[in-house]
C-alpha cells in the first residue's frame, strides 16, 4: 500500500469516526439535555483515534511525550469552553465561536514553547478548571428547545463533522511528539458542537452544552496523565486502554452522582 493511499485510509477512518459522533452526540443532546449531551462530547473521540494511529507508528516513549504536550492543552480546552459559553448568551456563532477558537489557537501556541513535566501540566489544569469551573456554573441549567430534524440534517452534520476533521489531519505535518500532542487534542467535538447547534437551538442552550462539559473534561485531563504514565510502564496498546477507561469510569460517575441528587431533590418536599 502506497503512503498516500495508507494517509488517505486514515484519513477517512477519522473523518467517518469523529462525524458519527458528533451527529450521534448532537441529537442525543437535542432529546437528553445538556447534561448526557455532554458527558457524551467528553469521551476521547476525537483525541482517541489520533493516538491510536499514533501508536501505529510511533514507540511508547514518543506516545508518553505526546501526552505529556497534551495535557497542559486540556487547561487550553476549558478556557475555550468558557470563551464561547460567555459569548454565546448574546453574540451570534461567528463571534461566539471564532473567538474561542481564537483563544484556544492563542493558549496552545503559548504551551508549545515550554517544556511540560507531568506535575506543571496538572498544575495548569487545576488552576484552570479551578478558574472556569465555578465560572460556567451559571450556564448549565438551561432548558433544550424542541428541534424538529429536516431530512438533510445528518448529512449536513456529518459532512461538517468530517470537513473539521480533514482540516485538522491535513494541518499534522510537524514532526516531533510535543506538535502531535498538541494536534491530537485540537477539539473537533466541542468546535463542531457549537457550530451544528447554535444556528438550530441558539447560543444558551449550546452554551449549556458547553458549560455541563466542564467536569467532565476535567476527567479527560485525568485520562491523558494516566496515558502519559501507563505507556511507559505497560506499553502503548495498555496505556490507552487504561486511558480511555479512565475517561468511561469518571463520566458514568458523573453521571451516577448526577442522577442521585435529581433523586434527593425529588423526595424533598
């Protein structure tokens, strides 16, 4: 197989993965809520795939540097979540989405000038998600507008979907673990979100979206430190299995948590 054609395979695995996603994700949160919707849009898959096809590539110790690049990125994430949810309460998607998409490029640029240990880079999220958690607070409890599905939707969704993809896959190029880190967590899912959704429900409830993300992303950054950790002791193929359940068991536990406080505050008079 040629390396054009084995790119373009890829290529297209990715695109076809990360669009039947989101379209997936985007109609479960139109009849779910913000809360599913987005406990859902913080699973890595975005970010799983390319690591994946990293691993294929590439040694344990350049998928442990990878991570390690990765991580302080995820603080990036949630300073974009926040950019948009703040913008979207009145500012139209152009506005509302380029300017967190700004601030990402902006923070990710600053991030790959420095070398990361595994402690500074859990530092950074901290301190981020400690900043912009209680920030978006105010944001979650919105209601989901009834949307009725046009016949072209899935279609439009996923060739959207699979057109930010392609972008990003395109842009790769660099060499080296830290850029492909850095490439692997751009956030296609929350990017994608914003623009599907926004021009069919509004900026609020998307923002919603956005904001119940937040715990959950952090347990994403969780997951990128216990890939940056168990590569090196167990291998690449253990690390991301590990990862990703790590990713799986702290969102079914917010979700748990979730649930029982509806309950409590159910039985209250």
């Amino acid at each position: 197989m040629s390396l054009d054609l084995h790119f373009l395979l890829i290529l297209l695995l990715r695109m076809a993965i990360a669009a039947a996603f989101v379209v997936s994700a985007s109609i479960i949160t139109e009849r779910a809520g913000p809360v599913i919707g987005a406990l859902i849009a913080t699973l890595p898959v975005s970010a799983g795939p390319s690591y994946v096809f990293l691993a294929l590539d590439h040694d344990a110790a350049f998928i442990a540097q990878g991570a390690l690049a990765s991580l302080p990125v995820n603080a990036a994430t949630i300073f974009m979540c926040l950019t948009y949810v703040v913008l979207a309460q009145r500012h139209n998607l152009l506005l509302s989405c380029g300017s967190a998409v700004a601030v990402w490029i902006v923070l990710a640029s600053i991030i790959r000038q420095f070398d990361w240990s595994l402690s500074a880079g859990l530092a950074a999220n901290l301190i981020a998600f400690g900043i912009c958690i209680p920030l978006l607070a105010g944001y979650r409890d919105v209601k989901m507008p009834l949307v009725t599905r046009r016949w072209y939707d899935v279609p439009m969704r996923a060739a959207l979907v699979a057109t930010l993809v392609a972008i990003v896959v395109s842009t790769s190029g660099w060499v080296g673990p830290r850029i492909s880190g850095i490439i692997a967590l751009y956030p296609v899912v929350f990017s994608s979100i914003m623009v599907i959704l926004h021009p069919r429900i509004g900026g609020p409830p998307t923002a919603a979206v956005l904001a119940n993300s937040a715990w959950g992303l952090l347990g994403f950054g969780m997951a990128i430190a216990v890939l940056h950790v168990a590569v090196v002791a167990f291998g690449s193929a253990v690390g991301l299995c590990l990862a990703l359940g790590t990713c799986i068991a702290w969102n079914l536990t917010l979700w748990g948590l979730g649930r029982r406080a509806m309950h409590k505050a159910r039985q209250q008079p």
